[in-house]
C-alpha cells in the first residue's frame, strides 16, 4: 500500500509559480508510475502530467505544456510538479496518483493509476 501526500498549493496571482510536492510512504515510489491530474469543481477529473519510473519520458496535457513540469526524485520518494505562468484557468484541486504499470499504459487516463494523494487547492487569481 503506498500513502500519497500532497503540498504547495495556495493562491496566486496569474503570471507566477508554484511548486507541488508529492510525497510518498509505504513503499518506495522507485518503480511506480506517477501523474498529476486536476479537477474544478462539478467537473471531472482531466490529466496533467505524468512521468515514468526513472524518469525518462514524461507527458504532458496540451493546456500545460511549456508551462508545468514535472519531476521526481526517488531518493526522497517524492514527485515534483513546477507550474509556471499560473493562469486563473488552472484554478483546481490538484492531485498526485501512483501506479506499477502493467502492460501498456497511456499515463493520461485516470482509472489507470492505483493510488491518489488527497487533493491541495490552486487558486489563481486575474
């Protein structure tokens, strides 16, 4: 069983950055798949961004891409999701999800990954 936590969201102006943080325990994140996805509020849940075990390939979803990176260090059991040039559409509850491939996997689906973070709030404000 592995437990996700997430941190670093808050408020911020349109324009900045934010880093998000998740870490893991209960086993270590070294062979699992990690994603970030968001949801606004009486929407459902879209991805974000996604990177494979080591690190070597990574996905991002159209909207974000050049502004979010991600990353991970599984030294430290945690996935990192820099997020640049904030603009109020990205306003959701993002959450962190982990998951051991097992055959093909897309990384953008929801229903793919076995665990979920617990959600933290980014507000961007105009």
């Amino acid at each position: 069983q592995v437990q996700l936590v997430a941190s670093g969201g808050g408020l911020v102006q349109a324009g900045g950055s934010l880093r998000l943080s998740c870490a893991a325990s209960g086993r270590t994140l070294s062979s699992y798949a990690m994603g970030w996805f968001r949801q606004e509020s009486g929407k459902e849940r879209e991805f974000v961004a996604a990177i494979t075990w080591n690190g070597g390939r990574r996905y991002y979803a159209d909207s974000v891409m050049g502004r979010f990176t991600i990353s991970r260090d599984n030294a430290k059991n945690t996935v990192y999701l820099q997020m640049n040039t904030l603009k109020p559409e990205d306003t959701a509850v993002y959450y962190c999800a982990a998951v051991i491939p097992r055959g093909t996997l897309s990384a953008r689906k929801s229903w793919e990954y076995d665990y979920w973070g617990q959600g933290t709030q980014i507000t961007v404000s105009s």
